[in-house]
C-alpha cells in the first residue's frame, strides 16, 4: 500500500476515534450510562458493529468495550516516509474508523442533532432493508455508489446521479466539500431523491457513510445467512455479491482516507476525481483499491469496470432514460406535463392475444390528440390496446403480461405509472415531454420490453393508444368484460376443486428454506402470485421458480396437508421443513420468506389474532413492530402463532380455517380496515357475522395499542371470539 494513504488513513482514524470518544462522553455525561441506544426499526442493533464483533449494543455503556476495541484497532501513527509494505495496518485503522462512526451517529441519535434533518435520512430501517436489500440479491439492483463529498457544479452532479442510476445503482451519499454536497446539488437541480429513486442521502458529514456500510452488514446477515460475529464471512460476501464502490469528489481528508480503508475491507474499491496516490495492485478488493484523477465524464464507467460489474441495459428506442432505476420516480404536479386516467379521465390498458396474421410486430398507432395539443398540465383520456400474437401465447398469459405493463412503462425516465386495468393513472413530465417524448413512445417501451422477457412465447406485438373520449370509453367497456371474466376464473375455483397446487420458490435466493405453496385460494405470501399465475409462469417458463404440485392423498384436510404436498416441501427445504399446512398458523404454518403483504400474530390472552401489514409502523398490541415481526417471522422459518401472508388471503374462506378462521381477527390497522373495507364486509356477512357489525368489534390503533387494551376492547365489544375455544 502506498504509505502515504496508509499514513493519511491511520491519521484519519485517530481523529475520528477521538470524536467517537468525545461525542460517546458527551452522551453519557446528559444522558447517563444505561441510556438506550438504537437506530430506529431495526433488529441489527448498531449494524457494523454487531455483523464483525456479534456485540450488541443497547445502551451507552455497552460502547465502551467498543471503544476500547477501536483503540486497540488503531496503528500507532506513521510518518509518510515510513515504508507500510502491507494493507494491514490501514485497513484495521479502517475498520476501527467505522466502528467508531458508527459510535458518533448512535450518539446523535441519543443527544442530537438528530441525523434525520431536512434532506439526510439516517438510517435506513429493516422494512426498507427487506425491500430494498432484495433488490440487490434478486439482481434488479446491482450494488451501491457511496459518493462522498461534491461535484465541482449542479449539472456534473446530476450527469453522475442519472448515469449510475441508469445502471440501476443505488446512490448513497454523505460528506460534503467546498462548502455543498453531492446531495445540495441535486436538490438544486431539482432532482428527486429518496429510497424509491434510488438516490439516498444519508448525512452531510463522512460518518454517515456507515449507513451505507451497514446496509451492506446488514444485507449479508439478512440474506446471506451470515451470522453476528462472523466478519470474515460477512466481507467476503459483501466482496462477491454486492457491487458496490466509492466515489470520492472533492478534497479527500484524512477522514476520507481512512473511512475508504473501512470499505476496502468490504472489498468496495474508491475511484477518486482528484489526484491522490493510487493503489493498484489487487488484493482485498477483486480489482484495484484506488484509483484517482479520474475525468468527471469517466468517471462512472470507470468505476463500472473497475468493479468488474456487468450490467445489460436494455436498449430502447425512446428519447428519455430507460432504467429499473426510475421506477419510483414521482412526478409531481407541477412538474408534469400531462397526466391520464387516476380518476380524472377515462383510462384503461388491456393486453389481449390475437392471431399470428392479426398483428403487426413493431407497429405502434396513436388514435386521437398527441402531446403537444395539451395545454402544460393538462390531462388526456388513454386507452392502451397491446396485441400479441404467438405460437405459444395462450389467454392465461394475457393479465401476467397485462401486469407487466406497470414496470415496463415506469422505467422510463419521467413517465409515472400507477394501478393497473381501468384504474390506471400516467403522468409524462414536462422534461420528458421536452425531451421529445410522445404517446407512440409509451407503445415503443412495450413492445422492446415484451420482447425482452418473454420472448419464449411471443413472436409478435402491436399496441394502440388512443387519447380519443369516445373511444376510450367504448374500448374501456370491451376490456372490462375481459377484467370480470378474469376475476371469475379465479373466484370460481376452491382447492378442492384442483389437482395441482404451484410452488414458488423466487424468494430462496436469499430464505434459501422458503418456498410458497400457491392454492386457488391461498396466493403467494408477497400477494405478486396467484394459482392462475402460478400456473401461467410455469407454461411460460418451466424451469422456472412455478412449478406443479400434484396433491396426493391427503393427510389432514382440516390442516390443508397432503402427501404429495409435504414431500415436495421436505425436497424443496433441502430437508428442513417435513410438513406444512396451508390452513393453520399453530400447527406446521407455512414459512415466511421477508416479502409477505402481512403478519398475523396470535395474541393469546384474547383468544384471537392481529394483522400487521407491512405500511404499518408503529408498535402492535403483539409487543412488536412490523419489522421485528418480520424478523422473528421470516427467514424461511416455521414460527408455531405467526404466519406471513398475503392480503387477499385475509378474506379467503380457507384463512386460517382450521384455527377458526376469520372470526379470530381481533385487531388490525385502520389503514387496513379501510383499504380492505368491501371484502371484510362481504366476508363477515357471508360467515353470519353481520357484516359491517363484525367490522366495529374488531379493534384498531385508536381503541387498543396493547394486548390488554385489545383484550377489553373486544370484551366490551362482545367480539364473537369470546365464546370460541382457545387457540392453542
Ligand atoms: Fe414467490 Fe412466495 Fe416469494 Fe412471492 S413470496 S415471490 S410467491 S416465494
Ligand atoms: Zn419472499
């Protein structure tokens, strides 16, 4: 290692030790010893620090032993002419960097300034770990750039921002240089920044870049399997599985020095635009640790390569971005153009297959007025027609391609898509709209996209938008026939009523033991896949991660076991899991992955259960919040009184029907109640309940927030679980 670097890093570590020590003094001094220290939601307690040394902190004076780690970390402080042959001694001074940023961002959280302050977001909790760390497992997010510092102006900022999120980066910021940071900048351009576009600021100063690398600690413990304690595994999977790297822009301090030896041990690299010694060699990381002077307008391809990331970008012919990146990409009124259906105009899309000689592959036709006769702001009646044609297409295909229609379009930089059927609603930007961006383009995305994934059952599509009132609305009533027949199908059917059930095993790339059994009338637990789905994925693909269960013999109908069924899940588990019921959450529940819509709990001094979903955060009569739910529930595991699942399983007549079903439901958030309102009600009338009735003796956040509180709320209430068995 250069001995320059190694010489400004261990610096770097020693100054930030101090603080660390200072600001942990300062904290005990207000608060006292035994204060509570805690990133908001998270079950990883203070990530870095517990994924190396599997020490948890939970209260001030449990850093101290970890002060005194970082102190025994730190290299004694080497002149710059003093030869360091070795990466040794830099990256320990580098680790005990994070360990001691991380004491100072706890602190902040415990006295203040919180780290939560206008932009900067702090840290990242396990809900959006779960799905947003999924990403980086799935492959729909590569990895992270962690930019530190600034960008000498606005417009090179924004240039680097949108090239890694092109590449479907996320982009972690923190740091600042030359009196603005990377973050400042963007915000000046406009740019909107958040978790759902990817762009994250963390914090003005370099010690928050360990939000991102706890992120990264986190993700390997979570997905990865990775136990506390374990650093070397940790590193190394960091090191494989997640592409990440450091951007430097700006001066590097000291500080920057010996924070990106902390992530050279992770094996993430720094690319810096300024000239600082390099360190080519490889090593730690699978290719060069630093590399500088790097131009501006290089300087994300270069880290790409440097990385040794492989990225596809789908080519299409449109005259905006394309890229999974801009799929959280609001638009907001006064930066749209023209938006469409959502209530103010009739809008619908519709993907219908018709004959080979039928269609026209590639042809796109706008019927009605174009973008340009739209006043800024305005709004414009849509219909989306999209034909296909293929040898192997079939009807079911048709609302799993329909589906897709939803991603496909919001890749598109400056195009927002919601809903879906004829409830859609789409905004067009005004910088899109500037761009060149026109109706015919939102048919070019389809048709490049729908060749791009399933080209193994289609050889052709068309599309057709019309903007025109009257036609929308006469086609609108043609698709919704095609809607309801749809919705028939399913509702129809009961699981008697097949011989097959489907697997999903998507989510084992990171809940290796977790596999979905998908019944007519039970969906996937993430509420994506329904049998009919499950089905269509499988003719679609079938080497896929859908495949068919034959039932067997069964073993307990009460339960939902069968043969057949328990066979395939022993297989599938690698051997853990030897029996699962698809009714019952006491005996043998079904496995929780980390994506299920809901958790249900049972709450035992009230004979009944609670529903959680997973947009709700605040703490639940169970003791717990979604997301130590989730992290007790999820994983792949078998939690006997917990059970992950989807929303439209909570109406399904086989929910939980051999615990009691529906009727045990004595608490769910408002926000729940109301969104699923009409089913509840048909539901609870259906079972004798009353209807609407039911639904006021169920209680919620604003009558009960404890077990007990439930508990006489429901009592009161004369909830009819009062006269039910016991649960267990
Ligand atoms: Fe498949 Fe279940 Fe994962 Fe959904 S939660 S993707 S159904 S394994
Ligand atoms: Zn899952």
């Amino acid at each position: 290692m250069s001995r320059i670097i190694a010489a400004a890093a261990i610096r770097g570590a020693h100054k930030i030790a101090l603080q660390a020590e200072q600001m942990l003094a300062k904290a005990v001094a207000a608060k006292g010893d035994s204060a509570p220290v805690e990133f908001p939601n998270t079950g990883y307690f203070i990530p870095i620090i517990y994924a190396m040394t599997g020490h948890e902190v939970k209260t001030l004076a449990d850093f101290k032993p970890v002060m005194a780690r970082v102190k025994a970390l730190l290299p004694p402080t080497v002149s710059d002419h003093l030869w360091t042959p070795y990466l040794g001694p830099a990256l320990d001074a580098g680790m005990a960097t994070l360990f001691a940023e991380e004491i100072i961002e706890a602190c902040k959280y415990v006295i203040g300034p919180s780290p939560v302050n206008g932009l900067w977001l702090g840290a990242a909790d396990d809900v959006i770990l779960r799905e947003r760390g999924i990403q980086f497992v799935d492959g729909s997010a590569p990895g992270f750039a962690a930019v530190v510092g600034a960008a000498p102006d606005t417009k090179t900022a924004v240039e680097i921002a949108r090239k890694l999120q092109e590449r479907m980066l996320y982009v972690f910021m923190c740091a600042h240089d030359h009196g603005t940071s990377f973050a400042q900048q963007l915000a000046e351009a406009g740019v909107q920044m958040g978790w759902e576009t990817r762009l994250v600021p963390f914090g003005p100063e370099i010690t928050a870049a360990i939000y991102s690398l706890g992120f990264a600690a986190r993700a390997a413990m979570s997905f990865g399997g990775v136990q506390p304690g374990d650093f070397r595994r940790n590193l190394l999977y960091n090191k494989a599985r997640i592409f990440a790297f450091v951007l430097a822009l700006g001066k590097v301090t000291d500080e920057w020095y010996a924070t990106a030896a902390g992530a050279i041990n992770y094996g993430f690299p720094t690319i810096a635009d300024s000239d600082i010694p390099q360190i080519l060699p490889t090593g730690v990381c699978t290719y060069e640790h630093v590399v500088s002077s790097v131009p501006h307008d290089e300087i994300v391809e270069r880290a790409i390569v440097i990385r040794g990331l492989k990225i596809k970008v789908a080519k299409v012919p449109i005259p905006v971005a394309f890229s999974p990146a801009f799929e959280g990409e609001r638009i907001r009124k006064e930066d749209m153009h023209v938006e469409f259906g959502g209530q103010r105009t009739p809008g619908f899309e519709w993907l219908t297959s018709a004959p080979m000689d039928q269609v026209e592959d590639g042809k796109v036709e706008v019927f009605g007025a174009d973008l340009d006769s739209v006043q800024e702001g305005g709004k414009l009646p849509l219909g989306i027609v999209v034909e296909v044609a293929g040898r192997k297409m079939q009807p079911d295909f048709e609302p799993v391609l329909e589906r897709q229609i939803h991603t496909f379009l919001n890749h598109a930089q400056g195009v927002f898509h919601m809903g879906q059927r004829d409830i859609n609603w789409v905004r067009i930007s005004k910088a899109a709209f500037k761009a060149g961006f026109r109706l015919e383009h939102l048919g070019k995305i389809l048709h490049a996209m729908l060749h791009e994934h399933f080209s193994s059952i289609l050889d052709k599509v068309q599309v057709k938008v019309h903007s025109d009132e009257k036609k929308v609305l006469e086609i609108q009533d043609q698709a919704r026939k095609v809607y309801h027949e749809r919705d028939a199908r399913l509702a129809g059917m009961t699981d008697e009523s097949v011989d097959i059930f489907y697997s999903c095993t998507l989510c084992q790339s990171f809940a290796p033991n977790h596999l979905c059994v998908i019944t007519p009338q039970r969906s996937g637990l993430c509420g994506a896949y329904s049998w009919l789905d499950g089905r269509a994925a499988y003719e679609i693909n079938p080497a896929g991660a859908n495949q068919p269960i034959p039932k067997g013999a069964p073993v307990d109908a009460r339960l939902g076991q069968w043969e057949k069924v328990n066979q395939f899940i022993l297989q599938k588990s690698s051997g853990t899991i030897e029996r699962m019921s698809a009714y019952s959450m006491i005996v043998d529940p079904m496995t929780s992955c980390g994506c299920f819509e809901c958790i249900s709990a049972v709450l035992p001094s009230t004979g009944g259960i609670m529903i959680a979903p997973r947009e709700y955060p605040d703490m639940t009569p169970c003791g717990m919040k979604f997301s130590t739910l989730a992290g007790t529930v999820g994983g792949g595991r078998q939690v006997p009184g917990f059970v992950g699942h989807s929303r439209h399983y909570i109406t399904s007549p086989k929910f939980i029907s051999a615990d009691g079903g529906f009727k045990r439901i004595v608490w769910m958030p408002k926000m729940l109640k109301d969104e699923l309102h009409d089913d509840l009600v048909k539901c609870a009338s259906a079972l004798g309940l009353g209807g609407e009735e039911f639904l006021k003796k169920i209680a919620d956040e604003t009558v009960a927030t404890t077990e007990e509180q439930v508990a006489e709320f429901i009592a009161k209430a004369g909830h009819p679980v009062m006269v039910m068995d016991p649960m267990f």
